[in-house]
C-alpha cells in the first residue's frame, strides 16, 4: 500500500486509484465498453484543442517571423475560403489562425460524433439516438447562427 501524507492527513493511494478509476455510472458488462468510448471522446477533445492551438501559435509565430508583411482580410474568411486555401497549400498566418479557430469551434461537433459512434458500436442505441439528438441540435444552432 502506498499512501501520500501531508501535515496530519494520510491517503491511500490505492483507494484514491480505485476512486478515482470508478465513475458510478458504469456496471457489469458495459463499463469496459463506456470507458473505451470516453476515451476515444477524450482524444478527440484534445486533438482538436491540441490542433487548433498548434495551428494558431504557428500562424502568430509564421505572423511574427514575416514582420510587415502581414495582410489582414477586410472581411473574414469563409470556412470554405480557409479550407481551399489550406488545402491548395497556403501557409499564410491569418489561414492558419482562421484554421485554428474553426477547427476549435467544430471539435463538439467531432466530440458529439465519436460518442455516437462508439456507442453504435457497443449497440446501446438509446445512447446513439441521443448523441444524434445533440447532434442535431448543434447544428441547428450552428445553421441558425448563420442566417
């Protein structure tokens, strides 16, 4: 047993690790199945903040490197226009930054999407129809937005 201690306090690791493993929400046989699929969520969460960040630091390092010459859109970009002009090979700073930004914004869509993928995999359907609910709702907010 390891157990940390600090001032007068003593924990034990192991329980601490039981805890902490156990969300409460899981039993039987689906709690391996539900624990592969908030992971696959979880890395899909942090590629896309991961990714996101990356894009934006190298359009401010790109930004920073190209003293100067920076060109700012007088209006903003399309998705469609950032993604051509990323897809056609462009490594301007305001691309990559507006790259960032979209991609930020469309990671709960990806999150919403895993989740319902990974529970049609483990054929919990109620859990599909509801992810695709959320689905759905985001992006009639995203089309409502829009207009």
């Amino acid at each position: 047993m390891d157990f940390f201690c600090c001032s007068s306090h003593c924990i034990n690791l192991d329980v601490l690790e039981n805890a902490l493993n156990t969300d409460g929400l899981t039993t039987g046989e689906h709690s391996g199945a539900h624990n592969l699929v908030e992971r696959w969520v979880g890395r899909t969460l942090r590629f896309g903040v991961w990714t996101s960040a990356g894009l934006m630091i190298a359009g401010l390092l790109l930004t920073w490197f190209s003293a100067g010459s920076l060109h700012l859109p007088s209006e903003n970009p399309s998705p469609g226009e950032v993604f051509r002009s990323l897809f056609a090979g462009s490594l301007d700073p305001v691309t990559l930054m507006f790259a960032g930004l979209l991609l930020l914004m469309l990671t709960p869509f990806l999150r919403v999407l895993t989740a319902a993928v990974g529970f049609a995999v483990e054929k919990d359907w109620r859990f599909v129809l509801v992810a695709l609910v959320v689905f759905a709702m985001l992006l009639g907010e995203l089309v409502f937005s829009l207009r």
